[in-house]
C-alpha cells in the first residue's frame, strides 16, 4: 500500500495558540462528491461492481479516526445538520462565508470540518503474454479538506489530502482468475480509510502535536497518543523548540526554530500512550518536546559484518 498526502503547511491563526484547558470540539459538515469519474469506473459500475457519490461511509470513517485519538469532542454530521437548522443556517452558507461578520454563534462547536472529494476510483495495470495476463488494481482517493473557525465564519484551514491503496497481483488464464484481491469494493473501502487516517492525522498533529510527556529511567521515551495515531514500528523524529517567527505586518506566529535532537521507534502504543526507544540521538530528550512520524515501517536491522578467515 501507498500513502501520499499533499500537505501544505501554514501556521494560521486558526492554531497559532493551540493552549487549550478543554477538548476541541469539531463538528463534521458536508463532504461533497466532485470527482470525475473514468471511462473504467463507469463501466464497472454498469455491472454493479462499484459505488461512488454516497460518502456517508467515508464521514463515518473519519468520524471514527477522529473520536480515537482522544483529542476531539466530535459532532456527527446528522446532529451538525439539526444544529444548524435550529438556528436558521445552512451548511452551504456556512461554507461560502454567507455569515461572516453577523451573528454566528454555534454553541458548543469550535470547528467545522467540511470539504469536497476531488478524486476517487480505480486504475488497472495488466501485462498479456500468450493468453496469460497478470495485474493489480489501484485505488486513489483525494479530498479537498477545509476547516472552518466558528468564532468568525471563516475558513482557516485547508489543505489537500490523497492516498492509494493496491490490490495483489492475479493470474487470468483464458478467463479464469486465481490469486489476487479483486474485490472493487473492497480496495474503495481500504483507500476511504486510509484517506479518513490521513486526514486525522494531519488535524491532530496540527492543532495537538506529538509530544514528549516523560523519559524513563531506562531511557523509554514516552509519548502522549496512544493506538487511535501511532502502531508498534512507527519511527518518529524529535524536535526541541526554539523562539518563535512573528510575521511583522499581521503579528501572526508563522513557526518556530527547531532542532533535531533524536529519533524513536514506537514498541508499545497503548489506549492513551505510546512507549518508543530511541534509535539516534544528537541531543538530550526532554519532556515537552515535539514529535513527527516520519515513517510507519519498522526500522530494518542492520547485517553484522563477518570477517573472512582466509
């Protein structure tokens, strides 16, 4: 399987100043079906082997994600659509900044997360050789991801997020198969997933990054998210935050210096908690630190040289 998310950092205003005492609370708004479809997708749906425009399986995907990171109070999109009405708004005006500036007063909701599928469906890849033929299929699955500040109606965040997901490989033999997952339902539903992960992930490691909570005595690093974002073999960098860049005309915080200090390797991730040990180090770990995933493959071992004899 392979992952690709397009993120485009920007530090807004949205999360310059992510010191919060309580949950976030995001509530999941539309998720709009905009993707072209190919000549291969609409085939394959001429005989009942795929769907497309119903993404109420993707947003309960991502519902789930963002419920088991333990960060986010979350609001379905059904109680979301009653919220609103209550209030005589729509989700389309929300969206098109329709009530910017007047009164918009969501209570309990801090942000919206709403955003449109630019991309979904199936390749093939086939090689024919004497009446044989062997291929795998590809899934991809892109969503145009935006968060909305309920405090002013604006959008503050948007970025875009893609993955793919493969099929194994099959052998076709005069029309019979054998071997292989050719389930097009199945690889929609892997690449849905994987995409609601991504775009979790992005969210959580924006608003709430991966900290350092405690080093232990026998040098176990500590983290502060448990099996809901990180596995066993994920490998992550750490980074000691330095001072912070202030844009000069608007007086947003754009970042801060950062300094590699180590990298770890999660070997326990609990409900809570992740425990990682420490594969390099150029500096001293500390409590507070950030941490990115920058790999979810265990590390491979390295081969112990022998010596010849002769």
């Amino acid at each position: 399987m392979k992952n690709v998310v397009i993120i485009l950092l920007t530090f807004m205003g949205l999360f310059s100043n992510p010191s919060f005492a309580e949950k976030v609370t995001i509530a999941i708004g539309d998720i709009e079906y905009r993707a072209k479809d190919s000549s291969e997708n609409k085939m394959y749906r001429a005989y009942g082997k795929g769907s497309r425009e119903d993404t109420r399986a993707f947003v309960d995907m991502l519902t789930t994600a963002l419920v088991k990171t333990r960060k986010f109070d979350v609001i379905e999109r059904d109680r979301m659509a009653e919220i609103l009405k209550e209030q005589g708004l729509s989700m389309e005006g929300v969206v098109n900044g329709g009530y910017e500036g007047n009164s918009f007063n969501l209570k309990g909701v801090d942000y919206i997360l709403t955003g449109a599928v630019t991309e979904y469906g199936e390749t093939a890849k086939a090689m024919k050789v004497a009446g044989f033929a062997t291929g795998k299929r590809i899934a991809s699955m892109a969503v145009d991801v935006r968060v909305l500040d309920v405090a002013n109606g604006s959008i503050g965040f948007a970025e875009t997020v893609r993955a793919e997901s493969t099929g194994s490989n099959s052998l076709n033999v005069t029309g019979f198969a054998s071997g292989g997952d050719n389930s097009s339902g199945a690889l929609l539903g892997k690449v849905m997933r994987e995409t609601a992960t991504n775009i979790t992930n992005l969210i959580v490691s924006t608003i709430y990054p991966i900290k350092v909570v405690a080093v232990t005595k026998n040098g176990d690093v500590m983290l502060n998210y448990g099996d809901g974002y990180l596995q066993d073999g994920y490998q992550l960098e750490i980074y000691n935050q330095g001072e912070s860049f202030i844009d000069p005309d608007t007086g947003e915080e754009l970042g801060s210096e950062e300094i590699l200090v180590g990298k770890v390797s999660v070997f326990s991730a609990q409900a809570k908690y992740s425990k990682a040990r420490i594969t390099e180090k150029t500096g001293d770990i500390e409590k507070g630190m950030i941490a990115r995933v920058v790999s979810k493959d265990k590390p491979k071992k390295k081969k112990a040289k022998t010596k010849k004899l002769w």
